[in-house]
C-alpha cells in the first residue's frame, strides 16, 4: 500500500510538473509575440497571458496556477524592460509585475472551488474563474500602481493633477472587461472539454 501511495504521488508531481512546463511555455511564447502576449492599447498595454496561469490553477491547483502566474509575472516584468512605454518604469517594481500574477492561480482555483460546489455546473464555475480570475489581475495591477505610484503614473501619461483613482478605475473598465469577458469565455470552454475528457 505505501508503494502505491508513493507512486500515485510520484505520478501526482510529474503531471503537475508537466501541466506548469506546458503552460509556462505558452506564458513565454505569447510574451514574444507581437499583440498576443502583451497588446498595446495608448499609454498601457491589455493582455490575455492570464488565460494560462487560470487554466493551470483549475487543473491542478493553486500552487500550479501561483507557479505559472510567476512566470506571467517575469515576463511582464522582462517585456518592462525590453520593450516599453512610458508607463512601463511601474512594472520594474515587482509588487506590480509580479505580486498581481501570482495571485490570479490562487483566486482563480478557489472561485473554480466554490462555484462547482455550489451550481455542480463545470461551465458556471470556469467562466466564473475566467472572469474573476482576470479582474484580480486588472484589479490587483491597477490597484498597485494606485498605492505606490498615483501622482507618478498621473505625471507619466500626461494627466498630472487630475483624479488618479478614476482615471485607473476608467482604465480597468475599458481594458478589464473585455479582457475579463474573454477569459472567461476560454476558461469555461477549456473546463468542460477537461471535464469530458475526464482529466477533472
């Protein structure tokens, strides 16, 4: 019986090892790619890179989907780096490149949790960890920058002295949504052919 138990867990760690590879390349190859990864939209750039870290955290749990979002996150902060805006001096601080995207696995896994134990429904619960996954991401960035770099970023796109907080609130609503809608719409589609598949 404990020659089972350690296989069976052996076998555990390699898929979640494998489930982290597979989406963590897709994490770095969309990153790479010019309006997939990273999508510029005026002073900021939108992106659908959450897409894997929520898919990851349905699969095989929280820990899966933190492991992705950090890789997400070092490449928002390398894309900072190598390729920026003038509101991109924000996502060199790892606090708001970083933190934000380790969060989305932790957040999305549990909303997926929660929904199915309530609805028993797999699509409610994976478009439900779609979207709210995403808005942590939105939320969680935005909100970041609020709290350590209002007036700066303010400075930074040319709207010094004007209200920080609805200008990003304006700036989730326009650029969150839709990426929210989008996610969720994956998610709960790449949930239910797992579930048919019976690999959850």
């Amino acid at each position: 019986m404990i020659n089972t138990n350690a296989s069976a867990q052996r076998r555990l760690n390699v898929r979640k090892m494998t489930v982290i590879g597979v989406l963590s390349a897709i994490s770095i190859m969309m990153s790479m790619l010019p309006f997939i990864g990273y999508i510029p939209i005026g002073p900021t750039k939108a992106t659908i890179m959450h897409i894997p870290v929520i898919i990851g955290a349905i699969i095989e749990g929280p820990v899966v989907g933190a492991t992705i979002g950090l890789i997400f996150g070092l490449t928002s902060l390398w894309n900072a780096m190598t390729q920026p805006t003038i509101t991109s001096i924000f996502f060199l601080n790892p606090l708001v490149s970083i933190l934000p995207r380790v969060l989305i696995g932790v957040v999305a896994y549990y909303v997926y949790q929660g929904i199915y134990k309530i609805s028993k429904k797999v699509y409610a619960a994976g478009f439900m960890a779609g979207l709210i996954g995403s808005l942590a991401n939105t939320v969680g960035v935005l909100g970041m920058i609020y709290v350590l770099y209002a007036d700066k970023y303010m400075e930074r796109i040319g709207q010094a002295g004007a209200d920080a907080g609805k200008w990003l609130f304006t700036l989730a609503a326009t650029n969150g949504i839709p990426e929210a809608l989008v996610a969720a719409l994956i998610v709960s589609a790449v949930s239910v052919s797992l579930i048919r598949k019976g690999k959850k």
